[in-house]
C-alpha cells in the first residue's frame, strides 16, 4: 500500500518498521460532547486505513487516546454540574457507541489523559533536565521551541520564513493557537480559580497538563521513541502535531513517526460546520433524520480524505439507494452460485481493481466504483464463478467496513419477465417516452408489480 506522507509530501509505502506489526496513533476525540461528522471523517478513514492493513495480512497495533483533561472538559463538566470523571465518562460511552455503529473497529489500546499523569509530569522533568523548558513564576512550564531547530519541519513553517529566535519571549498558554504567532507552548498549567478540583499534584505545585503534552506521553509508554505513523485530521498538524514532535524527539531521542496521515476536513453545505448555524451534525442528529449510521458511513468514504468532503443532506439521501442496489445485486450473484459455496478466498476476482484502488493512497471513492464496475461484469457469472465472485465482494466491502442492508427474498427473485418489463420502461423512461413507460408501469402492476423510480436506478416491490 502508497499513502501520501505530510511530512515529506510524497507518498510512501506503508510497512511495518518491525516486520512485523504496524504500530499507529491516532490522535482521539475530546469527550466533552457527541463527535460530530467531521470527527468521524477522520475516524473513519482511519478505520479503513487499518482494515486494509489488515484484509491484505499486515497485522496492526492501533493506539488511540481520550483526551479527558482539558479546557473544554473542564469548562462543560462544571456548567453540567458532574465531576470531571462522571461528564468525560459519559460522552466517552457515547463515543463507543457511535463508533460501533459506523463499525470503526476499536483501537487496541485507549488511553486516557487522566490515567496517565505521572508519565506526563516525568517527561516535563526530562525536558527542564535536558534544557528544552523552563517553569514560570507563577508555577506553570514552556516548551522552549528555540531549543529545537527542527521545529515546524512538519507543517513547513520555515516556508513561511518565521524566525525562531523571534518566540523566545512569547508564551502561549491555551492549547490553540495560530500558525502566525508561534510561541513557547505550555507543558503543565497552573492550578486557577476556575479550574475547581481539577489539579494535580508536581514538583512544580498544583495544575494539570497542556494538552499537546498527553499524545507524547501516552505513545512513550505505548509505541516507544520510534514507531510507524501517526495520524488526525488536517487541523492537528499545527500545532498539535508539530508540538508533539518537538516534546518527543527531545525527551526520548528516537524519530518518532515515520509516515503522517491527516485527513482533509469535512465542510456542510461548503463552509465550516458550526452551532450557530445549526449545521453541525452528530450520528444522532442524523438517525433523528431517518438515516442509518451504514449509509452516514458510506457518505463518508465516498471521497478521498485528501480533499475536502462537502457534506448535504441530499448526499445522505442518495445512498439509500446505492446501498440497496449493492445488496441486489450482491444477492443476484448469489443466487447464481447454484449450489457452489463462498470460500473465503485470498482473490479479488473482478474486485482487483477496487482492491488496487485502496492500495493507490486510500483511494476510497476509486474503491466504491471499482465494486459497481466488478457486479457489472458478475452479475453475468455462475457456478464455481459467481461463488468466487462474491468472496472477492465479501472481503472488499470487509476492508471499507461496508454491511449490507437486509432485502427481501421478494426482491432477489424477481421472475425474468418481470426484470425484462422494468428494464424495458426504465429505458423508455430514460429516453422520455413516457406514453410507452406508462404503458409498462400498468402492465408491471396488472401482474401485481410496483416499480418505485429513483434517480439513477429504479426499485421493483410486489404491489
Ligand atoms: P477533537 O475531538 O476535536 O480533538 O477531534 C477529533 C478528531 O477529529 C481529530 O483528529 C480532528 O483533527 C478531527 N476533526 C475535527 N474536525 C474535523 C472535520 N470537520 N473534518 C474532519 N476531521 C475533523
Ligand atoms: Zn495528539
């Protein structure tokens, strides 16, 4: 498998550093809240990323985090009136939820910011030891990025021919901040007012860690100094990313990721998805809406994370239908296996070039139309063929983590005549002759025959 690298722009091959086994972080949500859509764009190409890893037989270490101590989580859990635990808990839960339901397999290993603390404060130590931060007076710590000549290498800010020298007197102490004002980033925050109980212990008195700090920490204890990729969406590679690096090749050496994957954000309606414009949608928003997680899914893969993916709500509507016809068609090669068995098959078949598609840098959108391209020529199969066929389907949709929805028996054994009348009107439809296409409808419905018209495709139910 290619996949484009962020650090280098280029693409490269994905295999494991080990031989072995491909060791990847991604970075995970911050439970304050449902994810919304956007989220998981990312979380689900990552998902796909790893299933083909794995459909081709590269096993996976996959390590994602919660981030449960922060700003936000700490701004909401006091409005909700919960402790920190109980409020980061729940929306962690739903988190769970929501990722079973897009069949995001879970990561093998989560960790939590909050259970990993002392790791936290004993890299800050490693780094005030080795010269790289420095505490303040009022007790909280800095990264000191001109003690790291490499800093920006990720997002190229040497590009943007920002001075390095020029941040040594700046400071920034919320976890956000613009590419325009690089500064000395913080490791560990003060205890304030606002933060209620939510402290900790260090040698530098009461506080809690900067966000970019539990990433490094949590992928030291799990993946080492050096380990395969790392991976977010496109808004983590500054300066999130870009802090990592600094905070990991400085306290532990080593060259922390060798590939970065970011995936490009998802836009609604062409512009940035937002609460004040009632358009930042969750799972949950949507199922209210009549959708099921499979096709939010299927919307999802739909185009290549390397460019943006506009979000309508009449892109949701149009999949219904896509699904559905997959699943025909899925159920048609089927029925012409006779009595041939699917054996599970180390083959694509006439899903090779859909299968290559994945491999071509997560090429997801080649992938879906590689599938409809292989039912085509299929559908024509049987016997021994139509069997291997659909084992090649099986373990493409395996890798897109696509289920199909359920059809009614009905629908597979549609009579030959039948198939022959609908095709007939739905050409004639097609061509706007509609005096013939009505002619056919009434005919399809003498012989007890509804046909249901969509925009690409029609659907045939008994009447
Ligand atoms: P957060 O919970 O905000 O830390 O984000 C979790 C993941 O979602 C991170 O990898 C983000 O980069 C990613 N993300 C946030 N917004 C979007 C978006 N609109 N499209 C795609 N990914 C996003
Ligand atoms: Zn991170």
């Amino acid at each position: 498998m290619k996949l484009q690298d962020t650090l280098t722009r280029s693409q490269k091959k994905i295999c494991p550093i080990d031989g072995q086994t491909y060791r990847f972080y991604c970075c995970g949500p911050t439970v304050y809240g449902a994810a919304h859509i956007g989220n998981f764009r990312t979380f689900v190409l990552q998902d796909v990323f790893r299933r083909t890893l794995e459909t081709g037989g590269t096993r996976t270490l996959h390590v994602r985090n919660l981030t449960d101590v922060d700003d936000k989580t700490i701004r909401d859990s006091q409005a909700a009136g919960k402790t920190l635990k109980a409020f980061t808990d729940q929306w962690r839960d739903k988190f769970h939820t929501d990722c079973e339901a897009l069949a995001c397999l879970p990561p093998h290993i989560e960790p939590s910011a909050v259970e990993h603390i002392p790791q936290q404060i004993a890299m800050i130590e490693t780094l005030i030891k080795k010269g790289h931060a420095y505490a303040s007076d009022d007790g909280s710590v800095y990264f000191k990025i001109s003690s790291f000549p490499n800093y920006g290498k990720l997002s190229h800010l040497d590009e943007r021919e920002l001075d390095l020298g020029k941040t040594q007197n700046t400071r920034a102490n919320s976890d956000e901040y613009e590419k325009d004002s690089i500064s000395d980033f913080v490791l560990w925050k003060a205890r304030r007012n606002e933060d209620g109980e939510n402290f900790w212990e260090s040698p530098w008195g009461q506080g809690r860690p900067g966000w970019h700090l539990e990433c490094s920490a949590m992928i030291a204890e799990y993946l080492g100094d050096s380990f395969d990729m790392h991976s977010g969406g496109v808004d983590l590679v500054f300066p999130h990313h870009e802090n990592e690096i600094a905070q990991s090749e400085c306290a532990c050496g080593g060259h922390f990721a060798a590939h970065w994957f970011h995936i490009t954000h998802l836009l609604v309606d062409g512009g940035k998805m937002s609460k004040s414009l009632g358009n930042m949608y969750t799972l949950t928003d949507l199922e209210a809406k009549g959708f099921t997680a499979m096709e939010v899914r299927y919307v999802l893969i739909g185009s290549h994370y390397r460019k943006p993916l506009n979000f309508t709500l009449e892109s949701l509507s149009g999949v219904k239908e896509a699904l559905n016809n997959l699943a025909k068609s899925a159920a048609k090669i089927a029925s012409n296996m006779g009595n041939e068995t699917t054996l599970p098959s180390a083959d694509f078949g006439v899903f090779q070039p859909a299968w290559d598609s994945l491999n071509n840098d997560l090429n997801t959108p080649g992938a879906l139309g590689g599938i409809f391209t292989g039912l085509r020529e299929a559908s024509k199969f049987t016997g021994k063929e139509a069997a291997a066929a659909l084992a090649g389907l099986n373990r493409i949709l395996k890798a897109l983590g696509i289920t199909l929805p359920e059809i009614s028996k009905e629908i597979t054994d549609i009579p030959a005549d039948i198939q022959t009348l609908a095709d007939t009107r739905w050409a004639a439809r097609s061509n706007k002759d509609w005096a013939t296409s009505d002619k056919l409808r009434d005919e399809l419905s003498t012989k007890g025959w509804a046909m249901k018209d969509g925009k690409d495709s029609y659907e045939l139910s008994k009447s």
